[in-house]
C-alpha cells in the first residue's frame, strides 16, 4: 500500500501545538514508510476564514523542519490542495449519493428547524433530524416528486441530508481505529448531517471523506475531537462504494493542570508560547521565545507516543525511524512547560555553535556593537552549555562586549575587602605579564602569585569576577580572561579599582 496522509488544518488562526503535533505524527508516519505527506487546507468555512492563518501555517511547518511533500505552494499530482479550489466536485459527488439514495434534499427553513428545536426542548428532549422524523418533514424522501421539482424550479433553497440510518437496517457499525481499537456505534443514534449548505458549500464531513478519496489518503491521522465523526465518514465511503482509510485519533494535549484541552488562550494564562510562531506582537511563538524547532518537536512527539526505552532526546530523522501508530497512547498528554524547556535546553546545547555564533551577531548588531575584539566564536563555546532557551543568551554573554558600568552592590559589599585593591593590582600585573592570553596560562600565572604570597585562591576569584563581569556569574573567570584578552582585562580591572 502506498502511504499518503494529510494534515489538514482550517485556517481559522495561528496554529497551535495541538495541531502541530497532529502535523508531526503525520510527518513522521510519512517518513517511516517512504510515503507521502500532504498539507490540504480545509478553508471552506467563510466565517471562519482568517486571512493570513494559511501563510502562516505553511510557515510554522517550514521552521519545524516538517514541510509537506504536497502543499497549495508544492503542488503534486493530488491537487489543488485549498478545498475553496475543489468546490464543483463537492456537489457533484453530493448529488452521486442523492442518485444512489444515501442522501435526499431538505427543502425546511431555518424557522421551521429553529421552532422545532425548541418544542423539542420544551418537552425536555432535543430535536435530531434523522431516521424517526425525516418521513414528516420537508424533504425529497416526504414530499411528491412533482412537489420536488416545483420547488427546485422555484430555486427554493435546499441543503442536502445524508441519510445516516433507516428503519430495519442493522445499526452496528463496527469499525477500527489504529490508536483506539475497536469501537462500535449505533448508527441509529446519528442525525442525519448535512453534506451540502444552502450556498452550495460543502459541510466538512462531505468534503473531507471525498477529499481524502480522491487524494488517496492511506491513514487518516488526526485529532481525537473527530472521532466522533469516524461512524459518519465510514458510512460516508460505504455510501460511494470506496474503500475506507484507516483511521488513527491522537490523544487531545491537556493543559498543564490536566483539566481540560489545552486551548489557544492558555499561553496567556499560564505564561507560555502555544504557538510556533509569532502571530500578533501579543502571541509571540516558541520561535521568539527562543526554542529551536529539534527542542520542540522533540518533545510535542514524545507527548502522546512512546517510542520504549530509556532514551529521550531524538533528532527529527531518529523520531522517523522509530515512530509507530502502534505506540501512540490513549490517554491526553498533559503540556507541561518545564519539560519543553527541558529538551529545548538539550537540543541547545548539542545544537551546531554556528547557529548560537549567529544569533549573537545578530544581537550585537541589533545593539550596535560593532568594534569588538571578542571572538563571538570564544563566547559561545563558553555559554552554549548554560543556555535553556536561546533568548537566555544576552543574559550570558553581554558582559562580554560590554564593560561593567555598574557593580552588584550586594556583591561588592560582600566580595570587596580593604586589602582587595592591593591584590587585584597585582593580578593586573600578573594578567598583563603574562606569556600569552589562554586561560590556562593565567589560570597557572595567577595561582602562582598566590601562593607565593600566601593568599587564598578564594579571596581572588570573586572580586576578579565582579571587575570584569559586574557581577558574581558567568562561566569560569579564567576563561572569561582569555576571551577578554589582555588588555581588556586590565582595563577592567583598574577600572573597578577606582570605582568601587
Ligand atoms: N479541518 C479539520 C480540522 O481543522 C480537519 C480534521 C481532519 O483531519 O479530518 O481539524
């Protein structure tokens, strides 16, 4: 069988982990078995419709690292991939099933639905538009055929029902699920959906099912939250006479206190990205937040799948060789930002340092640095290992091109003794008599001098570290020394000498 999947994504917004996760897992399904994976926007909704949510889904998937085979800007042989761009097929294949009698037209207005409805609900019951009272209400199964066509030539407007269950039919429809397993429902409990609106528009059900046919979709993998649409989709391909995809529903992603879907609006409320991408100048992504895309990917796939052992941290292509449907769980994964931050961390610190070197260069630009002497090579290799996020760079690294103005005063006061000046201009001399400028020279020149002088190597470090950094952090002093140089060493440390 050749393997083809779909994600398919309504553009009614930025999309949000939930759905880059169902994106990742057909990716890699895709990937694992040399098949095809294909981006069809579902953009038949009007009122839904966001301008710009497309771009940005297309977007979103190319920094993942998760881009399509097949997508509305890589066409293949499937397309078009924008469902507004297959729209005559919809009706067509709407009035195949009229024809063959799985499907009628139902002529009843929205009045007459809205006041049966609430006769329903006055009677403590709700009213289902189905196999019990599709006989009594105004369709092309109640109504004369002579009256049907008077009202078609009339241009009454019409939806088209399909006709999800009838008398005397056997109701158990078993079917499988990849994830689920088997599951049973009673047909004769389904309403009977509409295929085609009154515009003309197709509903989802009616043109995901012929989408997925006639882009010969192999698996349907998707979000739980269709799974109750599963029955009508199969009864749907029964009712063409195709053969069924095989169905797959994720586990939904829960927020983090495991009450309920993780939804659009928790980044706001529990301070954490749920996009990939910035979408407004309020909804920065995970991008801006500083996660790289292994980080992130890394983790939304091992929340909800398994892939067995001990290890955790995978690259994009090692999540493809190992992923299976098999070992996706059936219980929600519950998003918990600590642990994204965790394998964003890691993924950080294997990550290629030209990737850190250009994020630096890219910062000293945007603050106007540009006559360093620093190797932004020599910084990263010393902050790479204590970033967890990208933006912690700044934070770890100015002091390098930026001499202190002003000391942590908490420190100073502490760090800071009478005799303190004497010794650091003695290490200023040690730094400038040096041999040369590596850390391991001054390291030994510096633990020298101390012993000579019987000083302990401890009443150095600290208030060295505080004239050069400003502060008591950053990696080892010694090898801030050697970025530094020396000379700027000494500058610094005169200079503390006098203001402090
Ligand atoms: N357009 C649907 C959505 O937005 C697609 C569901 C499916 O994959 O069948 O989730």
């Amino acid at each position: 069988m050749s393997i083809r999947v779909r994600f398919a994504p309504s553009p009614t917004g930025p999309l949000h982990v939930g759905g880059v996760r169902t994106a990742l897992y057909n990716y890699l399904f895709a990937k694992k078995h040399g098949g095809v994976f294909i981006l069809r926007v579902e953009d038949t909704d009007q009122n839904r419709f966001v301008e710009g949510a497309e771009n940005y889904i297309t977007k979103a998937l190319d920094w993942l690292g998760i881009s399509p085979d097949e997508s509305p800007t890589m066409p293949g042989t499937g397309g078009p991939y924008r469902q507004s761009e297959r729209k005559e097929g919809y009706l067509k294949h709407a009035e195949l099933l009229v024809k063959n009698g799985c499907a009628y037209l139902a002529f009843d207005t929205a009045d007459e639905l809205k006041d049966l409805r609430e006769e329903a609900e006055q009677q403590g019951g709700r009213f289902v538009y189905n196999w019990e009272n599709r006989g009594v209400l105004k369709n092309s199964l109640s109504l004369e055929a002579e009256e049907v066509a008077t009202l078609i030539k009339n241009k009454t407007p019409y939806v088209i029902r399909f006709k999800s269950y009838s008398r005397g039919d056997d109701g158990s429809l078993s079917m499988t699920d990849k994830i689920r397993g088997d599951v049973v429902v009673d047909t004769s409990l389904l309403d009977d959906k509409i295929l085609v609106k009154q515009d003309g528009m197709p509903s989802y059900h009616l043109a995901n099912v012929v989408d997925d046919h006639l882009m010969e979709i192999s698996h349907v993998i998707r979000g739980e939250e269709w799974l109750p649409s599963m029955a009508l989709h199969v009864l749907l391909y029964k009712a063409f006479g195709w053969k069924t995809p095989i169905f797959a529903h994720v586990p939904l992603i829960l927020k983090p206190n495991g009450k309920g879907k993780l939804s659009k609006r928790d980044g706001d409320k529990f301070g954490f990205p749920v996009f990939p991408l910035e979408w407004d100048k309020e909804t920065p992504g995970f991008k801006e937040a500083g996660y790289l895309p292994e980080g992130l990917i890394n983790y939304l796939a091992l929340l909800g799948w398994n892939p067995g052992g001990e290890e955790e941290l995978f690259s994009l292509k090692e999540l493809a060789s190992l992923f299976s449907l098999e070992d996706i769980t059936k219980a929600g994964g519950r998003f918990d930002p600590e642990r994204c931050k965790w394998f964003n961390q890691q993924h950080l610190h294997k990550a290629d340092s030209t990737l850190v070197e250009a994020a630096l260069d890219q910062l000293l630009q945007q603050k106007g640095i540009d006559n360093t002497s620093v190797s932004t090579a020599d910084v990263v290799r010393l902050v790479q290992d204590r970033l967890t996020l990208l933006t912690d760079l700044w934070d770890e690294a100015y002091f390098f091109f930026v001499a202190p103005v002003k000391y942590d005063e908490k420190a100073a006061r502490r760090q800071w003794k009478e005799e303190t000046p004497q010794i650091l201009s003695a290490i200023m001399n040690c730094i400038e008599n040096a041999p040369d400028a590596k850390a391991e020279t001054l390291s030994a020149g510096i633990k020298l001098w101390a012993s000579e002088n019987n000083i302990k190597l401890g009443v150095i470090m600290a208030p060295l570290r505080i004239a050069l950094v400003g502060a008591l952090k950053g990696p080892s002093v010694f090898a801030v020394c050697g970025v530094l140089g020396k000379s700027e060493c000494v500058r610094r440390i005169a200079a503390a000498i006098d203001k402090i």
